[in-house]
C-alpha cells in the first residue's frame, strides 16, 4: 500500500509541474545517472564486478 501511494505521489508531483510549467515530460535518457555522476557510475560498476568475483583494473581510454 505504501509503494502505491509513494508512486501515485509521483505521478501526481509530476503531471503538476508538467502543467504548471506547460511542458511536455522529456525523458533523461538511459544514461542520465552516468552523465551526472560518471565517477559514482564507475565506482558502482567496479563494486558491482568485485561483487562476482571479478578483479578490475581501471586505464583511462586514449583520445582518438
């Protein structure tokens, strides 16, 4: 009950300032939260593969 009342918040907060605004919901993208943080992005990542048992050693990509 909780999760559905949280979601319905969402939608509400959402459509409100859609209206308010006069603007149509532009979707971030799949990448946003790597735009943002790209830092926080590779650290998860890392985390995520030591998680698996994977080691990971980190190079910085060449410029092309």
């Amino acid at each position: 009950m909780k999760a559905t009342v949280a979601l319905e918040h969402s939608i509400l907060t959402a459509v409100w300032h859609m209206l308010a605004d006069g603007e149509c919901y532009a979707d971030p993208g799949a990448d946003h939260f790597n735009r943002m943080g790209p830092i926080k992005a590779k650290n998860n990542a890392i985390k995520k593969l030591n998680n698996l048992n994977f080691n990971v050693t980190i190079t910085p990509a060449t410029a092309a």
